[in-house]
C-alpha cells in the first residue's frame, strides 16, 4: 500500500522540522554547556583564592596585604 502524496509531503515537513529542533536544541546545550563550565571555572579560581588567604593567614597569623584600596 502507498502513501498518498499529502501523507508525503506531511511526513517530509515534520521530519524538517524536526531536524530544525535538533539542530537548535544542540546549539542551546552548547551555548549553556559553555556557561556552564565558564561558572564552574569561576567558582573554582574564588575557591583557590579562598584557599590561598586561608593558608596565608594560618601562616603569618595576619591577612595578607591586599595593596591599596581602589
């Protein structure tokens, strides 16, 4: 048994539609994936720099000079 043309033509159409969701649903996961790893980076250098205070401080018992104020 064939398909009728519209049933054809109805089948094409969503299959192009739902290439067109695909493609922009990996290009949203990149984009978000990319500030994703971005954020984590950040939290990552403040947690170090945290780190880096901490070990300071337990070292000469005062906080290190920060230089002068802006």
């Amino acid at each position: 048994m064939e398909e009728s043309p519209q049933v054809a033509a109805d089948t094409a159409r969503a299959e192009e539609l739902l290439g067109q969701m695909s493609d922009q649903v990996g290009t949203w996961s990149s984009k978000l994936s990319f500030q994703f790893l971005k954020g984590v980076a950040r939290v990552r250098e403040e947690a170090e720099d945290i780190w880096a205070e901490a070990q300071s401080l337990h070292r000469t018992g005062r906080p290190p000079d920060k230089g002068p104020a802006a």
